[in-house]
C-alpha cells in the first residue's frame, strides 16, 4: 500500500504556484536566490548607486525622473504648524523655527527647505540619505543646531561582531536587542579626489551614536539595513534603449550624408593603364562623390548616376520608443506624460486618474519617509536645543511638540471644481477649515485658534 501512495503522490498533481515549481525549458535562466534583505542588495548597492548616478548625469529621462520625484514630492517646502493654543507661544515656535531655518546647514549652502529637496533627491537616486544633527554652541545661533546631509557611501558598510551581543551591520551598530544604537560614519567621502593624502590615511570609519544620526531610506523587506534606488528595476532597460536610440540617431546621420555613384558606360569609357603595366576599363571603377548644396558636376557621355538609399527611423519607432518609455515611467512611479513631456495621448480625465495615483505615492513617501523619518525628529531635537537656548521653558516642551505638517499642496487641475469640493467638505462637516486650508498648503492664521 505504501508503494501505491507513493506512485499516486508522485503522479498526481500537486496544489503549489507555478512560479515556484523548478524553471524549465524557456524558463531556465530564471535566478533566484533564498538571499536575506541584506544579502541581496547590500554588496550590490556600490556599483548600483554608481550606474545610477552616471545616469542622472547623462541621461535626460533619468534627470527627468528624478526631478519630477523630488519637485513633486517636497515642492517649495514641508513646513511644521505649532498646534499649541497658547498664542504668544505659538508666535514664538513660529519666528525661531523661520529663523532657524535660513541657518541650519553646516555647509552654509541651503535653507531647511533647500536641505529638504537635497534630501528627497538623495532618497530617491541613492535610496537613502543620512543627516548628522550637529551641535553649534559656539556659533551664534538662535538654535545651536545645524544639519550635515551624508551620503550613502560616506557610511561604512562593513560587518563586525563587537561581542556580547553587538554587531555592526552594513555600517549600522546594533544592541543585543536589534535597536540601532550608532553608525559608523567616514569623515570623509571615500569618492572624494581632493582629500589629502595624509587625511585619506585617517579615513577610517567613526562611530557616531544613533541620537545624532537620522537614517531617511524606505525598507522593502523585513531586517533591510540599506536603501535601494528607485532606479534599480528601469536602469539596465534605461541603458539599452539609450544604445537603441543612439545607433538609431547615427544611421539617421548616415543617411543624411546624401552620395552619388557615378557608373561609366563600357562602351565609351577608355581603357586605363595601371602601374604594372596591366590595363582596366574605366566603366569598372565607380566613382563616389559626395553631393553640396549649389554645387554641379559636368558628366561624360553615357555615365549614369546612382544615388544611396539609406535606411530610414522606421514606422515603428514611435510607437516602440513610447512603449518602452512607459516601462521607465512605470518603474520609477511617474505617469508617463509627466517622464516625457509628451501628452498627445491623454484626455482630462485619464490624466486626472494618473495625477491622483501619482499624487497618492508621494504623501507615502512624505508622510511614512521624510515626515517620519527625517522631520518628526528634527522638530524633536530642535525643540530640545531650544530649551538649552533658554528659548522657550521646558514646563511648556508638551505644549511645544504638538505639531502639524503642512507639505507644499499641488495645483488644482479644475480649480472651480475642486474649490467647491473643499466648502462640500466643510458644509457637510467632514472636515474643518484648518484642516482645509492646511490640505491647501496655506498657512494657519496667527489669530486663528487651532480646535
């Protein structure tokens, strides 16, 4: 009996994916690894990030992206409103945090809401970005606190088991319990050519302790210490329509350089006499000329003249070049027309369906990423370096915290329409006009009390 359910086991059929079953035949090549989180991107992330930062230079759909991502993401700015009820409070979080905000950068460079986009971009392209909360008592600052942005291989990504516990993975210090506890950061960037030679020596990394370091990157699987780049599906796709397009672009170039081929007849063309004393027929050699504006040419008697028929871009190359164009935008999260300015195929309403999907992903990654995980604590250490200042008492630090973010709202596609939706709202008491009007990206009155 066991041998008669072991045939019928082995014959009959099984209840499993087809996915999963071994890759046969035209499936063959089809990879796949048990690999963790880590184990499949972090030895890949350095030549990643390289490729995709050669992309955004040179490619104009890759810039395209990636400005669309960040312009649409972060706009003129995320901006923070005291909840606080308390209005000379509210007065003051308000004027500290402006102030604060024109002064933040270590490097002196941007404003909070320049740092803000510097953020998102690295976020997308690099997958992640990290910011060092830096102490500045000895600055005269409102706040002594500013921002130092670090990219993503300026952070160590080595291994290491510290013992009791502790281990350092992909450059992030762990405790016995998996918090992040530090990271271990280059003082430099390792890419950097200007570092002197004597300082490239003590390039080794720093551990910093995790209170000072905000990690912006957006996990795809559990345990995932790093970030991937939002280009990482659409790269290799990216490269060879590049190479399609290029080759495309040179025999268009070819075919511009218009030839003439000049054919003697045999029986008027007159015999040559070469070097070794052999002889040819004129009409045997084929005279090329290359044909200029306003120029002319005196023929002999009975030469023919045939031009070049070179290859043309093909019907198809439209249709083949937007299909593969509507992959990329796919892969990076862009509605087509937006990655490639091209909106001779949509209507108002298609184009409002893909506006909104768009729009959805981006307060994702405002609210869970840059809210999250870069100004939500910012606003914290902030708050708390104002209180060293002698800014604000720490008997209020509760009354201070309470903060909404107002992220930069996008343009209207029907304004008329879409003004009459927010008093609907409002009338039929689904919302109130502070939570409107921050919805609008406007700012809150002063005068106004938060309910």
């Amino acid at each position: 009996m066991k041998i008669l359910s072991g045939l019928r086991n082995l014959f009959n059929p099984k209840a499993q994916y087809d996915a999963a079953k071994p890759p046969v035949r035209r499936k063959a090549a089809w990879d796949y690894t048990s690999a963790s989180a880590n184990g499949s991107t972090t030895p890949y992330l350095p030549a990643l990030n390289n490729r995709v930062r050669a992309a955004v230079r040179n490619d104009a759909i890759a810039a395209s992206a990636l400005n669309n991502k960040v312009s649409n993401l972060i706009g003129t700015g995320i901006t923070p409103r005291p909840m606080t009820k308390d209005k000379a409070l509210r007065a003051q979080l308000i004027g500290l945090w402006d102030e604060w905000s024109t002064e933040c950068d270590s490097a002196g460079v941007l404003d909070l809401f320049g740092i803000q986009s510097l953020v998102a971009r690295s976020f997308y392209e690099s997958g992640e970005v990290f910011i060092r909360l830096r102490q500045r008592y000895q600055d005269d600052l409102e706040v002594p606190l500013q921002l130092q942005i670090i990219e993503s291989e300026q952070v160590s990504r080595k291994n290491e088991d510290l013992g009791n516990g502790f281990v350092i993975r992909s450059g992030i210090e762990y405790n016995p319990i998996g918090q992040r506890v530090a990271y271990w950061i280059h003082p430099s960037h390792p890419g950097d050519s200007n570092i002197p030679s004597k300082d490239k020596k003590d390039n080794e990394p720093k551990r910093v302790p995790a209170s000072e370091v905000l990690h912006v990157f957006k996990p795809l699987r559990p345990g995932q210490d790093r970030g991937v780049s939002i280009f990482a599906q659409i790269l290799g796709k990216l490269e060879s329509l590049n190479k399609f397009d290029d080759a495309l672009l040179f025999r268009q170039e070819m075919a511009n350089l218009f030839v003439a081929f000049i054919r003697k007849n045999p029986d008027i063309a007159p015999n040559i006499e070469l070097e070794d004393g052999s002889t040819i027929n004129a009409a045997d050699i084929v005279e090329e000329t290359m044909l200029k504006p306003g120029a002319t040419r005196e023929l002999d008697p009975g030469d023919d003249v045939q031009f070049s028929s070179p290859p043309d871009a093909g019907s198809n190359y439209p249709d083949f070049t937007r299909q593969q164009l509507r992959y990329i935008a796919t892969g990076t999260g862009i509605p087509y027309e937006l990655l490639s300015g091209d909106f001779s195929q949509v209507n108002d309403r298609t184009m409002r369906i893909a506006l909104n999907n768009f729009k959805r992903q981006l307060e994702q990654d405002q609210w869970q990423h840059i809210i999250a995980q870069f100004l939500k604590p910012l606003r914290k250490a902030w708050l708390d370096n104002a209180i060293l200042a002698g800014h604000i008492d720490i008997s209020r630090r509760d009354e201070a915290k309470k903060t909404k973010w107002a992220p930069h709202a996008h343009p209207y596609i029907h304004p008329v329409q879409d003004i009459q939706s927010h008093i609907m709202s409002m009338d039929a008491g689904i919302k109130s006009l502070q939570t409107t009007k921050l919805e609008m990206g406007y700012d809150l009155d002063e005068s106004e009390e938060p309910t």
